[in-house]
C-alpha cells in the first residue's frame, strides 16, 4: 500500500505548480520541463524528452503537441 501513496504523492508534486495569477501557456510548459528529468527518470529505462510545440501535419492542418515523449527501444512517440 505504500507503494500507492508514493506513487499519488509524486503525481501530485509533479503536477502541483507554482505559478503567478496571470501567467501564460509558455510559462506553465517552463514550469513543466523543470521537472521532466525526474519525470523521466520515474518513467523508467528507454523514455526521452524530444521536445515541445512540435509541428504535426495532420490533414492538410498544422497542429502542435504541446510535450513529446520517444520510447527508443520501442520506438514509439507519445504526448503524455
């Protein structure tokens, strides 16, 4: 059961964010990317951080993921 709590706890240290009242979206991503290495680390072996905003063509439409992920031993690329 420890293990749980432990789990919940981070989960809620990484998505607890200081931020001022008004702040806009490129410094909540800042906040986030402090935190990736452990993050990463917590994901396990094989997870990398390739970036953030990355353009996408999806229909003849521009679209942007806002974080992206690549397993490499997978090779799998995942938004969170």
């Amino acid at each position: 059961m420890q293990e749980f709590s432990d789990k919940n706890r981070r989960k809620k240290e990484f998505a607890t964010v200081s931020l001022p009242e008004k702040y806009d979206e490129e410094a909540l991503e800042d906040v986030l990317e402090q935190r990736m290495t452990r993050f990463l680390l917590e994901l396990g072996e094989g997870w990398a951080f390739v970036g953030r905003q990355k353009e996408i063509l999806i229909a003849g439409k521009t679209r942007k993921i806002d974080l992206l992920f690549y397993h490499i031993y997978l090779r799998l690329l995942s938004p969170p």
